[in-house]
C-alpha cells in the first residue's frame, strides 16, 4: 500500500535551491554556487570565442581556408589552464567536503541510528527501538507485513519499530543512517537536508545529516529504479524532541507484543463415545 501524502508545511520548491534545513548545507550551497559561477563564466566564455570563429573564418570571396593548424600556443595554455583549475576544484574544493561529511560520521551514541532498506518502490525505516539494538532480520522471513524479515524470536526485535515511507526524526540531533536496498539500485535523497547517496544491493552505507529547523519534506528515489519509480516519495518529519517521542511512543503502542509462552501440555486422548444400545 503506498504512504499517504503527509502535508507540506514548507513547500518552497521552484528555482533555485530548496530550503536548506541542514546543517551542513551551507557548505553544499557554497561548492554548488562556486562551480556554476564557474561553468557560467567558462560557458560564456567558450561561446564568444565560438561566434568569434563563425564569424573571422566564415566563407567570403577571395579568402582560402588552410588546414595547418594555428601557429599560436595560446589556445593550449588556455585548456592546461582551465583543466588545472577543474582539478584543483574537484581535489582542492570539493573533495575536503566530501570527504568530512562522507567519513567523518558524528558518534553513534550520540546520535539517532536506523536502517533505511529500499525496495521497489518504498523506503523501509527500521528504527531499533528502547534498547537500541536492531533485532535480527532474515531474508527468508520478508513477507508483505514483515518487510525487513525481522526474526521475532530475537529478543532484540521486540521493541523494533518498522516504518514504511515515512522518516521521523528528531530536530538538532545527529542521525546516521544505513543504507542498504533489497532489489535493485536507487537514490535516497532528501533535497531540504543536502542529502543523496545511491543504494546499492549488497552493500550497506552509512550516511549522516542533522537537521536544524522542523517541519514536513520529501524523499525521493534519485535512482531511475523501475516503473514505479515516481511513486518512491517518502515523507520526512522534522520533530521537536518531544512531538518525536510522542510519535515514538505512539508506534510502541501499536507493537504487537510477542505470544506469551503456553507451556507444553501432552496431548489429550479423547474419551471414548459411551456404547449405546437399543
Ligand atoms: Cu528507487
């Protein structure tokens, strides 16, 4: 069954950047304005010496074209110049960034940690629960409403809360999320929080975010990931810290709690049928 739509709260979305309610998205922001002030200025700059050519070696009476070639080392410079400076942003500029917020991950106990599995076409959120530990989980028992193949017999996963579409996190605390996906490859992205890392079957990568201002937002799949791939639409819900254990609190209720324990009774034989006679 697909999410329902939670409502927007802050649906500024249209040109430019989305809102930005993360902590480190200003830094994003930065490197993404850096490198297109860059590819305008190289854009425009390519396309005046274009239009320049068009015109200085256009066709005209009297005039032969040569096939030698420019006897000028000027163009090369310009080329070993631009292709230094592309290197220097993607070594200098943008691989510090992404190096900090790839591999320097917040510690985890400091931190929210849940498990984000992918599947076509929805985000299943696997939160850990009161004692933070994740309950096993086992390919073999994913069913329609045990879409992790969460091991109940694990005492781990009784306090377990599996979400489907819909992430609720809590304002001004670091989360970190594993990301795994049990079919193909898709994209989890959350445009408000700066974050987008592909998902890839067999592997498990952590990512983190921390969010600084509440309210409702959208996942996406950034992934081109099947023919239900428009549909892969999360929610995320920013939470004060008391709206996020009020919402936890209401999923522990609906836990259903494990069977208690029948001891074991030996079978009983039924009693004969007492003889009837006529
Ligand atoms: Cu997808």
């Amino acid at each position: 069954m697909l999410p329902e739509a939670a409502p927007m709260e802050n649906p500024h979305y249209g040109w430019g950047f989305p809102p930005d309610v993360s902590t480190y998205g200003a830094v994003i922001d930065h490197l993404i304005i850096v490198i297109h002030w860059f590819m305008l200025v190289l854009f425009v700059g390519w396309g005046i010496f274009f239009v320049y050519c068009l015109i200085r070696f256009r066709q005209r009476p009297g005039h032969k074209a040569s096939y030698e070639s420019a006897h000028t080392k000027f163009p090369k410079f310009l080329e070993v110049g631009i292709a230094l400076f592309e290197a220097f942003l993607l070594i200098a500029v943008s691989y510090p960034v992404w190096s900090k917020l790839r591999y320097q991950l917040p510690e985890e106990k400091d931190s929210l940690v849940i498990r984000i599995v992918a599947q076509q076409f929805v985000w299943n959120i696997h939160y850990p629960g009161k004692d933070n530990v994740f309950g096993k989980t086992d390919p073999k028992l994913i069913s329609d409403s045990n879409p992790l193949g969460l091991d109940m017999t694990d005492p781990a996963s009784a306090d377990d809360i599996v979400s489907v579409s819909q992430l609720h996190i809590p304002v001004n605390k670091p989360v970190i999320a594993k990301l795994s996906s049990k079919d193909v490859i898709h994209g989890f992205s959350i445009p408000v929080l700066r974050v987008k890392h592909d998902v890839i079957p067999g592997m498990v990568f952590p990512i983190w975010f921390q969010a600084k201002e509440t309210g409702q937002f959208e996942i996406a799949c950034a992934q081109l990931c099947g023919v239900g791939h428009t549909l892969m639409r999360g929610f995320v819900s920013i939470d004060t810290p008391e709206q996020y254990d009020a919402w936890m609190a209401e999923q522990v209720a609906q836990l259903i709690p494990p069977p208690a324990a029948t001891p074991v009774t030996a079978p009983t034989t039924p009693a004969p049928a007492p003889a009837t006679h006529e």
